[in-house]
C-alpha cells in the first residue's frame, strides 16, 4: 500500500487494521449497551437459522465492558502479530478462524445457547501464530510463536469446559480454526499439497 508515492510498512498497516476492528467492537458494544444489550442475541445460536447470523456478527458483540477489555488487549497484541508477516496473508487467516470458529459452535455448542465475543479470534490467532512457524519453517516465526506461547500459552486451557457463561466451545473451534489457517495460509502450502497429492498441485 502507497500514500503519496510512498510505501506504508506492512506492520504499520497491521497496527492500523487491528487498531480499527478494535475500535469497531468499542463502537458496537457503546451502541448495545445504549440499546439496553438487544443486539447480544445475535450471537452463534447453535442450529438454529437465526443462530446462523451469529457466525458473521457474533465477534462484535460482548457481553459488557469486562468482557470486551478482558478480549481487546490480547485481541490488539495476536491479531497484530498475525497481520504483520503479511497483511493479506493475515486476513485470509482471519477469515478461516473467523468461519471455522463460527461454525463449529453453531454445529457442536449446546442447544438453547447464545455465543458472542471475540475470544474465538484471539485463541484463533495464538494458535495461528504458534503454528504459523512450524509450517513454513521459518526460525524467526518459530521463535515467536514460542515466545507467544510462553506469554499467553496458559490461556490455552479455556479450550476446556470451565467457568459456566464462558464459550470454552468458542475458543476450541477458535483454536482450531488458528491451526487450520496456519496450513491453509502457509508460504508453504504449494510445497505440502505436492508432498501429499499425486501429480501437479
């Protein structure tokens, strides 16, 4: 991306995409909470056809202030990291988390159950980041992926039924959409489809 002929750093556009998809959720959860919190029933319903809304709009909606401070400085920190070693690649991994994440709760949550937040993103992208690494076989992603893992590493046992009213089914699938995106998205991706398919990939 230029401005006036000049290149933007890709970790400058990063900061900007996160820092604005942050702000949007600040934005919407002012509006909910203005609205008396109407807007949290859009939320993943799982397998119900209203339900289905909630895979696109179930990130931005939180369930209070708490809720959306305790997710917006790991949000800002994991989605920039994400972002940085490529923009494009980055959103395209978002993308994954964001469907696979979506989905999976709506198929396999709980019935009679309401999913919202944006925790499916930041376990997403731990993962994402984690793996990224080992899939491409880059050493400086490895090493951050490491270090990643060992700052926010313990965040990783919410994939397990715990605290009643946290999504644990929302940060599993969360997860496994990270782990997904990371082959999906990979520098890599040509070489594993060759390794594993007959013939031209």
């Amino acid at each position: 991306m230029e401005i006036r002929g000049r290149e933007i750093p890709v970790w400058v556009q990063a900061a900007a995409v996160i820092g604005v998809f942050t702000a949007v959720l600040w934005l919407v959860e002012g509006i909910d909470a203005a609205m008396g919190h109407e807007l949290d029933q859009y939320g993943v319903q799982p397998r119900s056809d209203e339900g289905l809304l909630g895979i696109l709009f179930a990130p931005f909606l939180h369930g209070g202030w708490d809720h959306l401070s305790a997710n917006s400085g790991p949000l800002l920190v994991l989605g920039f990291l994400a972002l940085a070693a490529g923009l494009l690649r980055g959103l395209a991994a978002t993308a994954v988390i964001w469907v696979v994440g979506g989905v999976g709760v709506w198929l396999l949550a709980g019935s009679n159950t309401n999913h919202i937040g944006a925790s499916g993103l930041v376990f997403g992208f731990l993962v994402y980041v984690v793996v990224r690494g080992i899939v491409n076989r880059k050493l400086w992603e490895i090493v951050l992926g490491a270090v990643v893992l060992f700052i926010y590493g313990g965040v990783l046992w919410g994939v397990l039924p715990g605290q009643p009213g946290v999504s644990w089914q929302g940060h599993l699938f969360g997860a496994v959409g990270g782990a997904i995106a990371a082959v999906v998205v990979s520098h890599r991706r040509g070489e594993v489809l060759r390794s594993v398919l007959p013939g031209d990939a």
